[in-house]
C-alpha cells in the first residue's frame, strides 16, 4: 500500500521493483489482489497489466490503520504506543513535535474536563 500511495497507482511489477527485500513476484500479485478483494485496492487493465490503485485517500485510510496498529500491538493503547516511540532513540522528536504533542495533550485534557 505504501508503494501504490507513494506512485499513485501502479502494476505489481512497479510494486515489486520498489519494495525493498521484495517476496517474489507471485507472491505481490497475490497480495495485491488479497488487498484489492478486501476493498484497500481497485484496478484498471492496461493491455495485460493490471494497473492498481488505492480506493481511500491516504488521510481517510490512516485512522482505521492507526486503530488496528493500537489494537493488536499496544492492547488498544495510545499512550504504549506514544511510549514506545518516544523510547526510539531513530524516533527523535523536535522540539516544535514534542511542543505539538504537549499542546494536543492540554487540548485533549481540556476537552475531558468541559465534557
């Protein structure tokens, strides 16, 4: 999904010449077509290629990734997840993103206390 977000549409053969480590080429088409019965995928035929592309907006598609992310990795918990990327030491926060998280956290903390 990152390859086809990233090109805005794309065959396997584009999806696999972009993935790092690729599994082989059997193996993408079927993940492509595993994602496009799902629904996160549509295509188009271009003479015999099948030409993919995502049927959600990247920004649309996030939040339910983001939600399945907390739930199976972090028991469903923002502040795990929050947790163990601030515990990355490749996951350097600036200080504009660290006073950006602390502003949404007051924002948030507000919002809980005018409920």
């Amino acid at each position: 999904m990152d390859v086809i977000y990233a090109m805005g549409e794309a065959t396997a053969l584009e999806v696999h010449a972009a993935l790092p480590d690729a599994p082989s080429r059997t193996a993408v088409r079927t993940i492509l077509r595993i994602l496009e019965e799902k629904g996160h995928l549509s295509h188009r035929q271009d003479g015999i290629r099948f030409v993919y592309r995502p049927c959600r907006a990247r920004e649309s598609a996030g939040p339910s990734a983001l939600q399945r992310v907390l739930r199976v990795f972090f028991d469903g918990s923002i502040e795990k997840a929050v947790a163990a990327h601030l515990h990355d030491p490749d996951a350097a926060l600036t200080s504009e993103e660290l006073n950006r998280l602390a502003s949404l956290i007051r924002k948030a903390r507000k919002a809980r206390e005018d409920m």
